[in-house]
C-alpha cells in the first residue's frame, strides 16, 4: 500500500507519495522538497479557505482547502483537503507547530475517529508526519457533510475532540 507523506509547516503542506516499505526513508527525504502558497481565494466558500500551492522543480500546482476547527482549542487544528496533478485527495490534520507548550496531535495507533453530521462514528486510518494524514477512503463523505467531528489522541496521553463546519467543499 502506498501512503502519502504530508509536511505542514508555515510556509504550506507539501505531499510526497511513498510505498509503505520506504516510509522512514522518504519522509527525511521529502524534507528538502519547496513549497510554495501563491494564492488565496475565500469567495469559494464561506467556511473554507483555499490557495495554490507551486511545486517549483516540476511545474506542478497543488489546490489545498484548509478549514479551522470550531471554538477555541489550544492546539487551533485545522483539516486540510489536497488535490494534486493526479486528482487524488489526501486529507490530513494538523495543530499549532508553532505553540511549544500546545498539545501534539497524534496518531500512535493508526487510527482515528470520525463523525459526519449526525451519522455513526467511524474509525479510519491515520499516519504521523509533520501532520496527521487521514486514510482518503472519507473523502466522497467529507465533501457530501455539513460537519465532522474529529477525536485524535495528544502528546499529554488524552484524546480531544475538534468540530469543523466542512459544508460546501469545492476541491
């Protein structure tokens, strides 16, 4: 199975797809990788923030919708949406990276749970990197909801619940 390595940081969110075998290995590697944001358009949605995102050294651009968690929460989570130049989505979660005191989001065994609307709660995949990664098998049912629930265990040994409103994804 291949996964795909998810690197957040202020600068954006680069993703490098790797066989599950080489994951160590790729994940230093796609440290080197340059992202860059270029543009953002809010008249897309209400909820959702959108922006390109140009991989420089292949002419490639990424679309990324990114959403923030609802109420105040230490950690300011926010759900990502990636489309890149193969149309697959990869989905992922990620804090506050810049908080040294914030809890750490995490995903110690490879799974976490999900709530769409009022449907019942589901267990999916998730991979650490700089982010969490969601298995993208969510995907038809994030863009079809009107919100999510996302329960994630933290660095301090607990889980926490984060709600955001995803109704009207366009990516």
């Amino acid at each position: 199975m291949n996964w795909k390595v998810i690197l957040a940081s202020a600068a954006g969110i680069a993703v490098v797809a790797i066989p599950s075998c080489m994951r160590s290995q790729a994940e230093q590697a796609a440290l080197f990788a340059q992202v860059e944001d270029t543009t953002t358009d809010d008249r897309l949605s209400e909820n959702w923030s959108y922006r390109d995102q140009v991989d420089e050294m292949r002419k490639e651009t990424t679309r990324v919708a990114s959403i923030k968690a609802e109420g105040y929460v230490p950690m300011s989570p926010e759900l990502f949406v990636l489309r890149d130049v193969s149309q697959s989505p990869v989905i992922g979660i990620r804090g506050s990276l810049d908080e040294a005191t914030a809890p750490q989001m995490r995903c110690l065994d490879g799974s976490l749970n999900i709530k769409f609307d009022d449907g019942p709660i589901k267990k999916v995949g998730c991979m650490m990197g700089m982010a969490v990664g969601i298995d993208p098998v969510i995907f038809p049912q994030l863009k079809k909801s009107k919100s999510a629930i996302i329960e994630i265990e933290t660095s301090l040994g607990n889980s926490m619940q984060y709600k955001f409103r995803t109704a009207n994804l366009k990516i």
